[in-house]
C-alpha cells in the first residue's frame, strides 16, 4: 500500500493524549492518528450521504412542517402524546 505523509500542529495537550493512548495499546502515534482519521472520514463520509438523500426527500415533497413538529413536541408533555409526524 501506498502512503503519503500528512504533517498537522495540534494543541500540545492532544498530542500528549495521542502519546498515552499508544503506549498503552503498545500502538506507533501514527497508527493511532491512522484509526482517528479513517474513523473521522467514515463518519463525514455517512454525514454527507445522509444529508443527500434527505434533500432528495426534500425535493420529492415528503416533509414534516414546522407546525406538525411543534404540536407532536408539545403533546409530549402530556398524558397523550401525538405519534411522530410523518
């Protein structure tokens, strides 16, 4: 596999963490900042899916109003409670 080397300043206090978490699982700092960043792209990654097709079912009309939502979050507090718009 290829690699490329990234070079990022991070607060002294992070870098400190980073140097704790590999010593105790006996792990290189770079294998640590390696599952960090995977993590953090995989979960951007989803965040964008997700906001895609949420603005397709926005552009195909299947929406909630602001007014269905606050009277279902309203009945919350009482002893019946609407079910979740839809």
């Amino acid at each position: 596999m290829e690699t490329k080397v990234l070079t990022a300043h991070v607060p002294i206090a992070l870098a400190e963490k980073v140097d704790l978490l590999a010593s105790k699982l006996e792990r290189s700092r770079g294998w640590i900042v390696k599952q960090a960043l995977t993590a953090w792209v995989e979960l951007e990654e989803e965040r964008h899916r997700l906001t895609l097709e949420a603005l397709e079912d926005v552009d195909a009309g299947r929406v909630v109003s602001q007014a269905q939502v606050e009277a279902w979050a309203a009945s919350l507090d009482s002893e019946a409670p609407l079910p979740l718009p839809q």
